[in-house]
C-alpha cells in the first residue's frame, strides 16, 4: 500500500468529522431517540463531512461501513475497484443517524458479522483489497487471479524450500517439473478445499467440466 500511494496509483485522503461539528464542545454524538444504551453520531456533521469532498468528475461512490451492510467479498472489491473515487464513512458509537443514509449513502458494507469499536478498520480492509485489485499495485505482475476467489475457489496449498520441514515433505508432483500434472493437483486441492471447508462457494464459483468430474470423484470419497 505505501508504494502504491507513493506511486499516486492510489491517494487515501482523510476527512475529519469533528471539523464539521458545531458547538463550543464541537460533539459529533448525542443520546438515542427512544432512549437505550450508548451514543448515536448526529447526522451534521457527517453530512457537511461529506459534502466538503470534491467528487473526481462524478464517477464517485459513497459507501458506509456498518454491520448491517451486505457482505464485503472478492467480487465487490473487484466491482469497487473501477471507480475513480470511494467516500468512505467510518461510524463510532452505535452508528450514524438513519438520515445520513437516507440522504447521502450509496451503499453500505459489511466486512463480518462481528461488532468493531469504529468503521475504520473495516475501511482500511476494504480499501487493502480494493488497491491491490489496481494496475501496478502487486509487484512483479503477481497475478491476482490466482487469488482465493480469483476464480471462486480456495486457493490450493502452497510449498517452499525446505524439500522437508518437521519431517513433512513437499508433495513430489510439485517437484516433477510436470506441469499439467502440478496444475490438475492443485486444480484438484483448490476443489476439495473448497468443497470441505466452503462448500457454499461451489454455487458460486465458474467451475469447468474438468472441474465438475473431479468435485464427482471428491464426492464419492467423502
Ligand atoms: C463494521 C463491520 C462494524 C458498528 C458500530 C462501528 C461498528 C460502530 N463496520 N463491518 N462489522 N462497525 O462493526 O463494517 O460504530
């Protein structure tokens, strides 16, 4: 990511709520209507927050991070990494005020069904997933294709030098210099992952009929 931006093929710029909050106590926060536990973020200072930002010639998104968005994934950072600009706001407390949904969101994501103290974690996620996905990011023309969920699939398992570790070999056809045979054996890793540990991805995944013979035979082994 430092390289990326020190290489402008992406410029993260931070907005301070606060600075847009009024008052001698300058508060961002207030009690929930209808009473219960904790502070809401008012609705003001977001909205002046963001209508401060200079939108790069249209093509920009807004985009809320909270637990009640749709699941942040692999193909939303690929879909998000085509947009010029990505506002996006980071809540505290118990949230931001409905209205600034309302009036100012375009989309609101999710990076996990758990709880975080503030939606900048869950920003910094998104927008590591999202850079990486830009011409130029990944060093050395790594391929992010080959990713987990490049294809839908998990990734197969990955080997490196020592031969052997804790009496643990590297398996040999990765040795063979064979590689249709490499590529069929972690074709065939990347399924069977997949298949015991995610099987709710196959519905999604883009899978061949070479891929479709050997989820069969993974089948009958199970
Ligand atoms: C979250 C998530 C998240 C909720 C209340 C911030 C917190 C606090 N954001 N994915 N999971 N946000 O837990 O995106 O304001």
């Amino acid at each position: 990511m430092g390289r990326a931006v020190n290489r402008r093929i992406v410029d993260v710029r931070l907005v301070n709520i606060r600075d847009f909050a009024r008052g001698a106590r300058k508060t961002t926060d207030d009690r929930p209507y209808g009473g219960g536990d904790g502070m809401v973020m008012k609705p003001g200072p977001v909205f002046r927050a963001l209508k401060s930002v200079d939108r790069v010639n249209g093509l920009s998104n807004v985009v809320l991070l909270s637990p009640q968005g749709t699941t942040f994934d692999q193909a939303t950072a690929w879909e998000l990494s085509r947009w010029d600009q990505l506002i996006l706001v980071c809540g505290r407390y118990e949230g931001v005020d409905e209205r600034i949904r309302l009036t100012s969101i375009d989309r609101e994501l999710s990076i996990g069904d758990y709880i975080l103290s503030g939606g900048e974690l869950a920003a910094m996620v998104v927008i590591e997933a999202i850079s990486r996905l830009r011409p130029g990011v990944l060093g050395g023309e790594r391929s992010n294709l080959e990713d987990s969920f490049g294809d839908g699939l998990l990734e197969y398992p990955q080997y490196t030098r020592p031969k052997v570790f804790q009496g643990k070999e590297v398996p040999s056809v990765l040795l063979s210099g064979d590689h249709e045979k490499i590529r069929l054996w972690r074709r065939k890793e990347s399924l069977k992952r997949t298949l015991e540990r995610r099987p709710d991805l196959l519905q999604k995944a883009r899978l061949s009929t070479e891929d479709k013979a050997i989820l069969g035979t993974l089948q009958e082994d199970i």
